[in-house]
C-alpha cells in the first residue's frame, strides 16, 4: 500500500472530530495480512494498512450480524471470528499493537478531489503521519485521551490550533 494523496475533514460546523482521508494505490486483502491476537483483540499491520476485530471466543459473536471472518495468524494459522466486533483504534492502542489511527480510506481518485464516499480504515501512526504530511495543510496529529479506559487517539490538530 502506497500513500497517494491525502485531505482532512475538519468538520469545522459540526460537534466531531476531524478524520484524515487518505488515498492510496491499493488496499491489502484480508488474506495478504497476518494477525496477532492480544487481550480480545486480533490485529494486523502491513504496510502502514491496519485491520483489527475484537472478538474474544464463543458467546462474543454478534457483531457484523453474525457474520464469519477467515484470517490467518502470524504462526500460519487458520482462525474463523464468527460475529466479531469492528473496536476503535483507542482500543488497539491500549495493546502492544499501536499506535494506530483511526481514517477515511479510498483507492479512487475521483473521491478524494470531489468528497464522496470513503471507506472507514486504519493506518499505524507511521503511515498516518506520512498521509498528513501530503495535505498541504499546517497541521500535525495529537494524541487526545478519550472515553472513561483513557483511550489513546491521534487526531489532526492545526498547529497552533484545536482539534
């Protein structure tokens, strides 16, 4: 996977938070990545791309309306997650696995110019940083503590400026 091009959304009239939205040549397969599993958390990183469930066993299977995700473990191994949950990259930065930062992904051009519809991703801090680096704009991530578990994220910041 290799960064293309890269916008942020500030969101500047709405109450969120600003998201990076980041175009690249191509998007990693589930099958080209290999995942490691830690605390009810299976995580791959490949590349800068960042895919991650949380799905701790039996019972835990109602995300994704049920549905199975085959993956392959950094050992070689064959796992089926049936019903696992999406989590949030401050989730996965309380692992060993992070930092990760939660983005807007598409491999269309058309979508980064105009602003249509992106696909939700993830991309370590590394590649994130790399894709603010692209916008042209005077900004950096932060690191921002969320939510009551002090969740680690990394957001778009102007400098000098807010979230």
């Amino acid at each position: 996977m290799r960064i293309l091009d890269a916008t942020i959304n500030w969101r500047e009239h709405v109450a969120n938070d600003p998201r990076l939205q980041v175009l690249v040549d191509e998007i990693p397969s589930r099958d080209e990545l290999r995942y490691e599993h830690e605390d009810g958390i299976w995580c791959a990183i490949a590349d800068g791309y960042v895919s991650y469930f949380a799905w701790s066993s039996d019972g835990n299977d109602g995300g994704f309306s049920g549905q199975s995700f085959d993956i392959t473990t950094v050992d070689g191994d064959a796992i089926t997650l049936r019903g696992p949950w999406s989590a949030r990259a401050g989730v996965v930065n309380q692992r060993s696995f992070g930092p990760v930062v939660d983005v807007q992904i598409t491999t269309d051009q058309e979508t980064i110019e105009r602003g249509g519809t992106f696909s939700s991703g993830s991309l370590s801090l590394c590649a994130a940083k790399q894709a603010v680096d692209r916008t042209g704009e005077d900004c950096h991530l932060e690191r921002h503590l969320r939510f009551s578990g002090d969740e680690p994220y990394w957001l778009p910041v102007r400098n000098g400026g807010t979230p």
